[in-house]
C-alpha cells in the first residue's frame, strides 16, 4: 500500500543546526516532506498544533523550554506523533523522561547520518502500519455502520449489545429525514449542503441510500437546529433555481431513542408515497400531513367512477363552471381519504375521463372537438406526477369541451368567474390563472372584466379582498398579520397599502374605530 508522505518538523535552538539536518538525508525519498522548523519550544507547539507533524526531530535543551517540557505539553493537547529526541548530553535522565512521553529513538550529536536514516526508517515504518491498522478499522466501523444504521431504519432492530456510541449513533435526539429531486428526472443538491452542517466524525448527521431514496438521520440539537432554519426558507417560499427549489422532502417527529427510528423512518416513508397529493409548489411533507389509517374509508369501485363521470358531465353540459370546480374539489378529497396505491388512482381517472369523453362524443357528435386517443389519454395521466396536474388537465379539457358544444351566453358564463373570485379570493390568484379555466385567453377577459365590472380584475380581488378583512376586524379577534394572510396577501405591508387606498385608514386604525 502507497503512503502519503509523512510530515516531519525539525526543532533546534541552532539555525546551523536545523540546516544540515534538512540536508543530511534526502527526506523525500524516506517518505518525508519537512513541514516546518522552529527555533524554540513555542514556536514548536504552535506548528505542532497546525500541522499535526508525524514525525518530531526534537532538541533535548533549548532556551525557555526543555525538550522533555514540549513533549508533555504537546502530548496533553492530543498530539500522537512520534519524536525522535537529538540531544548534545548523553544524560541518563533526559533519556528516560523523553521515552516517558513517547520518544522513539535518543540521539546524540554530533549526528551520525546513518543511525538518524535507521530511526527515521524504523519511525516510518510503525506511523504506516499505524495508519494501516486506523484505516481498515475504519473501513470495518464505515460498513458495519452502514448494516446497523440500515437495520434500525428499517427493520426495528434495535440491539443492546452493539456499542452504538462507537459507530457514531449516540445523541439526546434523532429525525429522520427522506429526501429526493423536486422535479422528477433532475438531480438535486446534497441535502447536508442545504443544512450546511458541521458534521466532523459524523456527529451530525448520517447518511444511507434505501429503496433509491436518501435518507438522512440528524443526530442533535445543533443538526435540528439547522434543518428546521432549513423548513422555515421552505415556508418563506423558495427562488426558482435556486437549492431548496431542487429539493422534495419528508420527515418524522423527533424521537430520544434508537429504538424509535424505525417508526419515524416508515413515516417519512409513506408521506413520500404521498407525494402525489402535494399541492403546485410544496416543498416539504410533514408527519403532521400524514393522515390517521381511520380516515381510509373511500373505495374506487365502479360506483364512484359512475357518479363522479355523471356529476362532472352534467356540470360541462350546463356549462356549469363553479360546480364542475366544486366536483373536482370533492373529488381531490375522494381520493385524498382512499389507501390505494397512486398507480390504481391514476386509472380510476383515467376511468372517469373517458367515460365523460364517450357520453360527450355520443350527445355532441356534430361538435368538432379535438379529443386526443385513448391511448394517449391513459398514457399522459399516468405520466403525471401530481394529483393537481391530473385535476388540471380535467379542467382544460372541460373548457374545451363547454366551447365546443356552446350552450350559454359570455354573462352566464362571467357570472361564473365573478363568483369563482368570491369563493377563492384567500387563493394567489391571477387573470392568466383563471382565464383557461373558463375557456378565455387572458388578453380578451382583462378586457370584458373592466367592461362589466367598471373596475379591472385587480382592482376588483383587492375590494372583495379588502370587504372580508374588514369582516374579519369587525368580528375577530384575529391578529392583522393574520387577517393579511387570510384574505390572500402574502405581505402583511402590501395589506396596510391596499387597505388604507381604500379606506383611508390602516387596519389597525379601522379596528380602534370600533
């Protein structure tokens, strides 16, 4: 096995001194690189201390401090590396304390070239197998870690009589940590990076791959510390590109034991199976999100895909928007209360698509409607990754359809759109948001909006905004950072804004009116 070179530090009162022996043997090919000199004893364990020198050449007397005094400074700060003392008195003292502390070799000067090759020779040999010995038992502590920490997570086997302390796994507190790429397909940063944890001898935090998976266990206050300043950019909101907006993650609650790791482990674990029910944009699945086993209740059976295929086609054929809206809301929490595996969901949608399709082409034959095959229906439904992306397809294509079959007038249908804002005013809203829902680019329903309303569709989101908060001061208790938020601003100042344009008050102001 090839070594690294071995650093070695030469110290000596005498400058003339510390140049032959940087010059008496060529230290390059005896495996040494000489990291340093010093010319006194401070000037020695400061290098020692920033060097960590395998090997000490050491002047038994110089000025201020003994030789033998630097050895056993240097030894109760933690140094392990090996001396070999050269010394101009052949004391019988001066020897035996410097063996006391570890010296390998005494030498006398004058130095003889070919005793200081031979100590440094046989000094070189013990650091290597030193190092052989260090490496293979950390290999060995590296892999039996990987089984146990494995074992725990997964299997609940928690062992007594393995010595969990030396494999790094002892800490007050413990939380598992499950985490994947956020966009399917793309790799994510290094979670430890987000963390930006100091995690020296792994006393932070582990690491282990299950199931394809990334799985972190934090180990202590300091980590959990980290990570929850971690969940609250998460809250903030993330830039797109940036760390956090690569990462999707779970975790469990914290636990004070090894032996619960495995039941905060399979938490993590079922809410990234889960993960199909996040909402546009979510980062992070708590152990709060997870539902009770009780809440199970909902089946999908043929009965279900009936009703659900009749519901929504009545709704598209009276060109009823806010229902269809409401039916798909009621839907999401269907299958939100159902244990199936997301695949299953998938085809009932699919199910319920194409039953909607089938009664559409059989009423509306003469209406051109641009359906795409079947096949590519099951195909782009199982292919999405949320459950929103599936409800949102659902409502394109309804649009398209209640377009192509015409059977109301644009009031009717504004109706709808003015009562879809009534109803989701708490929601960040936007025109370019709403206007395919109801069958509209953009461009054109900015302008019909200002013609019937008198107002434009900002305007009118900030009054009905405005209206609820004012409900909410007049009524409630409620602190005004959190009426903001209730009423759909993400910015409690752009509420002071927006309200006091309207009513010459802040809210605050308003409320001490009462």
């Amino acid at each position: 096995m090839e070594h690294e070179l071995i650093n070695l530090l030469i110290v000596d009162d005498e400058k003339i001194v510390r140049d032959g022996i940087k010059y008496i043997l060529d230290w390059n090919s005896l495996g040494y690189c000489i990291c340093g000199e010093a010319g006194n004893g401070n000037e020695a364990l400061e290098m020692i201390n920033r060097y960590q020198p395998g090997l000490v050449l050491l002047d038994i007397r110089m000025a201020g401090m003994l030789g033998t005094d630097l050895m056993e400074t240097a030894r109760n700060d933690g140094f392990t590396g090996e001396f070999i003392i050269i010394s101009g008195y052949s004391d019988f003292k001066y020897a035996q304390t410097a063996l006391q502390f570890g010296a390998s070799f005494y030498l006398t000067k004058p130095i003889d070239e070919d005793e200081l090759e031979k100590a440094v020779i046989s000094v070189k040999e013990k650091i290597t197998s030193h190092m052989s010995r260090e490496t293979s038992r950390s290999q060995y502590i590296k892999k039996a870690k990987t089984t146990v920490l494995y074992d725990l997570l997964t299997a609940n086997e928690f062992n007594p009589s393995i010595d969990y302390m030396e494999l790094g796994l002892g800490a007050p507190i413990y939380q598992v940590v499950i985490y994947e790429s956020y966009m399917p397909y793309f790799k994510s940063y290094s979670f430890s990076d987000m963390l930006r944890v100091t995690n020296q001898d792994n006393n932070s935090f582990d690491h282990t791959v299950i199931d394809n998976h990334d799985v972190i266990l934090l180990k202590g206050n300091f980590a959990l510390e980290r990570f929850n300043a971690c969940l609250m950019h998460y809250e903030s909101g993330t830039q797109k590109g940036s760390p956090l907006d690569t990462i999707f993650l779970t975790y469990g609650p914290t636990i004070s034991s090894l032996s619960q790791i495995h039941s905060s482990y399979a938490i993590c674990e079922k809410l990234i199976k889960r993960r199909f029910f996040c909402k546009e944009g979510q980062h992070v699945m708590s152990y709060k999100e997870l539902p009770d086993d009780d809440i199970y209740t909902k089946k999908l059976d043929e009965k279900a895909t009936t009703y659900y295929s009749e519901t929504l086609l009545s709704y598209i054929k009276s060109n009823n928007q806010r229902r269809i809206d409401e039916t798909l809301e009621e839907l999401t929490s269907f299958l939100y209360d159902c244990n199936e595996e997301i695949s299953n969901i998938k085809y009932f949608l699919a199910d319920v698509f194409l039953e909607i399709k089938q009664a559409i082409m059989r009423n509306y034959s003469y209406a051109n409607i641009p359906f795409i095959h079947n096949v590519a229906i099951i195909e782009l439904i199982e292919n999405k990754y949320y459950l929103f992306e599936i409800i949102l397809y659902f409502k394109e294509q309804f649009a398209m359809i209640m377009r192509a079959i015409g059977s109301s007038s644009n009031d009717n249908v504004f109706d709808d759109i003015v009562n879809y804002i009534d109803h989701n005013y708490a929601s960040p809203l936007k025109l370019d948001g709403i206007a395919p829902l109801f069958g509209y680019n953009s461009s054109y329903l900015g302008k019909l909006f200002s013609q019937k309303m008198g107002q434009n569709f900002n305007s009118y989101l900030d009054q009905v905004r405005i209206n609820h908060s004012i409900e909410l001061l007049d009524n409630t208790d409620m602190k005004i950072y959190e009426i903001a938020a209730s009423v759909g601003y993400t910015s409690v100042d752009y509420f002071h804004q927006k309200f006091k344009k309207r009513m010459n008050l802040s809210p605050a102001e308003y409320r001490k009116r009462k």
